[in-house]
C-alpha cells in the first residue's frame, strides 16, 4: 500500500455509487478524491481549480443535469482542463456507448461495477 497524492474527481449523481468508487480508490492507495453529483457541477470544480489540482476524472456517463458526454466536451474545450484525462463510468457494455464516450473525449470507458482490476490498470495508465 502506498499512498498517492494525485487527486481524482470521481462524478456520479448516485451517493453510493460515489462512495463505492472512492472506497475501492482509497483501498488501492488514492485517498485524494473529491466528488460531483453531476457534469454541471464537475464542470464548475474544474473551472475554479488550478491546473494539476486532478490528475484524474471519474465520470459516470449517465447523469440528469448535464451528463458525462457533455461535462467531457466541456472540459474539452477549456484551455486549462483540456489533457486532463476522463474516464467514463457506464452500466451498459455496449460498444456504440462506448463508443460515443470515446468520440465525446473520454479517454477509455470501464463498465460498472467497476472491476477492481480494470480499475487498478486504469489509474496505472493516468496517473503513474
């Protein structure tokens, strides 16, 4: 176990979903996670967070308000946020939702429930 002090945005309008994702990274040594209920919300943490204040979005795809698709396009498009990494977060394991997370901006896409592994191999991928 070793702590990692990259901070991860994990962004989900379900409580225990959020709860569920920063358990599983804090047990995988990512303690440093701070949450959204949805992409507007998201989108606005970002905007008034300096650059690498994230190294990390974990966004569920599938939100009332502004959902992870359009939260994705957002960061996208400011100057500041635009590499930061996004990971989308769905409970459909279909290839044409994944594939619209991917042409939205998203980085990669994992299925809920989120498999541990796939989980460890991404923050692997985004964060070092």
């Amino acid at each position: 176990y070793q702590r990692r002090v990259h901070g991860i945005l994990v962004v989900d309008d379900v409580y225990l979903n959020r709860l569920l994702v920063c358990e599983k990274l804090e047990l995988l040594g990512y303690p440093n996670t701070d949450t959204a209920e949805d992409g507007r919300q998201c989108v606005e943490i970002l905007m008034q967070s300096p650059p690498g204040k994230y190294r990390l979005v974990l966004m569920d795809v599938a939100m009332p308000v502004m959902d992870g698709r359009e939260a994705t396009r957002a960061i996208r498009s400011s100057v500041a946020h635009c590499d930061l990494p996004v990971v989308g977060l769905t409970a459909h394991g279909l290839f044409t939702e994944h594939q619209e997370c991917l042409e939205a901006g998203m980085n990669h896409v994992l299925t809920k429930p989120l498999d541990t592994e796939a989980l460890k191999q991404v923050l692997f991928m985004f964060c070092g």
